[in-house]
C-alpha cells in the first residue's frame, strides 16, 4: 500500500486546526458580556452632574437611597427618578421643605420615583396617571405626563415643568432632571406652598360697639319722656282748680 504524502498529512492538521480556533471564536462571541462592576448608585450619579446637594441631603436623611439600590438589585421592573435641582428646592416658599414631617419628606421623594423604568419616548405614551412610589389611603399618588417630539412635561396637579436631560437613561435606572419640586396634591393641596389661602375676616368688635352704644335706653325714650310730660301737665291742672274751688 503506498503511504500518505507528508504534505496532505500537514494539511489535514492545518484544518483540524482552523476548526478548532473558530469554534473556540463563535463560543466567545456567543457568551454574553460581563456586568458593569458594582451595584448602581444613585448618588454617585447626582454628584456627578452637579447640583443635585439638597436632594442627595433628603435621600440620606429618608434613606431613600437605600432603598432604590436595593429595589434595583431585586426588580425586574426598573426605576425612574425625577431629580430636582438646588435652585428647585431654593425657589420653594419659606418653610414650605422645613415644615413636613419625617414621614411627609419620605412622601415626598417617594413622589419623584416611579416603579417601573421609562425612556422619554415610554413617558409620551403612558396612560395618565403614572404611579408613583409615595402612597395613601387611596393608593398610590400619580404623576401626569404630556408631549410631542423630543419634549416631554410632567405635572402634579398644583405644578408642572419640563423634563430638561436626562442624567441616566438605560434600563434598569432613568435618571431625569427637573427644574422645579414635584409637589403632590395630597400633601399640598390643602395648603398648597404655590399659593397662599385667603382667610375671611372676623367682624370688627368697634361696628358692634358702634351699634350698641347708638340704641336708646328704656330710661331716656321717647315715648317716656312724652308719658312724663303728660303727667306733670295733668297734676298742674288739677293744683289750680283746688285753688279756685
């Protein structure tokens, strides 16, 4: 039997080879691509773009931070924040931040927080109202969303404003800025800080003095100083016919 070239030898190794090296090229194609390093942190992405102290403050304080990174590590869902700016929370009447409640201030960021993850192309076609994460006696508060184009306005109610940029927007986290503090009906409507109530006017104690005092006494009426006169007019008459009886 005459035996096998070297050279067709050396070309069969040559394709095994290729085949091998391009198996192992689609297999690391196919794999999917490592996670970003780190859980998400909203924070960090406020303090990035700057001006965003007193809501970074709040979230602190009502330890809402907290809880979106842990409902972005357990939710398929996703989150959209709407991030007020310093000047936001500047241009809120004085005390109107000062005097809510601790409950009322985690209301009130649960409020700029929607459980669910939208793009401001979602937010053009949502069914009105979008839920929030703040919630009542009647179930959860709603933001209002209106549009066209690339513009998109959002409104409580007692305000609205425009969604300017978009600080983050990819799944699973929105993070929108806003130039004005979302403000909720059931937290403001009473007494809202964008208006301030009229109160009716108690009635003046000098027009009741004014009445009283211009009312004539019993004692100085007319019709007794008419009987008086009558009656000493009577007694004169009947002194004089005595007198000439």
């Amino acid at each position: 039997m005459a035996s096998t070239p070297l050279s067709l030898i050396l070309i069969t190794l040559n394709i095994q080879l290729l085949l091998l090296l391009s198996l192992q090229t689609q297999a690391q194609t196919s794999a999917p691509a490592p996670s970003p390093s780190g859980p998400l942190n909203l924070t960090a992405i406020l303090e990035k773009n700057g001006q965003y102290s007193t809501l970074i403050r709040l979230l602190q304080e009502t330890q809402t931070d907290t809880q979106i990174a842990n409902q972005l590590n357990n939710s398929a869902q996703g989150l959209s924040v709407f991030a007020p700016t310093d000047n936001a929370f500047n241009n809120l009447p004085s005390g109107a931040l000062n005097g809510l409640t601790n409950q009322n201030k985690v209301l009130l960021i649960q409020y700029h927080i929607t459980p669910k993850y939208y793009s401001l192309t979602n937010l053009l076609t949502v069914s009105n109202p979008v839920p929030t994460q703040a919630s009542g006696a009647n179930g959860n508060w709603g933001l209002n969303f209106t549009g066209q184009g690339n513009q998109v306005n959002v409104s409580t109610g007692i305000d609205s404003t425009q969604i300017n940029n978009a600080l983050r927007q990819q799944p699973p986290l929105a993070v929108y800025q806003v130039d004005k503090v979302l403000l909720p009906e059931e937290l403001f409507g009473a007494n809202s800080p964008a208006s301030s109530p009229t109160q009716a006017k108690a009635p003046s104690s000098s027009s009741n003095n004014s009445t009283n005092t211009s009312a004539p006494s019993p004692g100085t009426s007319a019709g007794g100083r008419n009987v008086l006169g009558l009656g000493l007019t009577l007694g004169l008459g009947l002194a004089c016919m005595g007198a000439f009886s």
